[in-house]
C-alpha cells in the first residue's frame, strides 16, 4: 500500500510560481510511474504531468508544457511539480498519483493509477 500525500499549494497571482511535492509513505516507489493530475471547480479531473521511475519518459498536457516541470528524488520518495508562469485557469486542486505498471501512452489516463493523494488547492488570482 502507497499513501500519497501532497503539498506546496497556495494562493498566488498571476505570472507567480509555486513548487508542489508529493511524498510516498508506505513503501518505496521506485517503479513506479508518478502523475499529476488537477481538477477544477465544476470540470472533470485532468491530466497535468507524468514521469517513469527513471525520469527518461515524460509528458505534458499542452496547456501546461514549457511552464510545468515534473520532476522525483527516489531517494526521498518525492516527486515535484514546478509551475511557472502560472495563470488563473491553473486554478485546481491538484492530485498526485502512483501508478504500479511501466509506462506508456496510457499514463495520462486517470484509470491506470493505483494510489491518489488528498490533494492540495492552487489558486491564482488575476
């Protein structure tokens, strides 16, 4: 079992940056592929971000490449979401997630992950 426990959210304005963590209790998640996810009020969960164990297979969703940077420290059992340039429809709570299998086109999808954190509120006034 993986606990996932997010962090780092706030209440920014617009242009400013915030650095979110998510920590994995429980067990190692070395292996794991590790998503970003967000969801707005009123709209359906999305996909943000995802990374393999070894950080060689990425993906963005095109409204937030070249701002968001995902990143992990296995040793910490951490991963990171760096957003820059952030803009009031950035506005979400965003989740992490753990996804037991390899990676593939598929992670970016909500059903592949196993493990959700509680998530943490991003808001971005204009």
């Amino acid at each position: 079992q993986v606990q996932l426990v997010e962090s780092g959210g706030g209440l920014v304005q617009a242009g400013d940056s915030l650095r979110l963590s998510c920590v994995a209790f429980g067990r190692s998640f070395s292996g794991y592929v590790m998503g970003w996810f967000r969801q707005a009020p009123g709209q359906e969960r999305e996909f943000v971000a995802a990374m393999d164990w070894s950080g060689d297979s990425i993906d963005y969703a095109g409204s937030v490449k070249g701002r968001f940077t995902i990143s992990r420290d296995n040793a910490k059992n951490t991963v990171y979401l760096q957003m820059n340039s952030l803009n009031p429809e950035d506005t979400a709570v965003y989740y992490c997630a753990a996804d037991r299998g390899q990676y593939s086109l598929a992670s970016s999808k909500i059903a592949t992950y196993n493990y959700w954190g509680q998530g943490t509120q991003v808001t971005v006034s204009s």
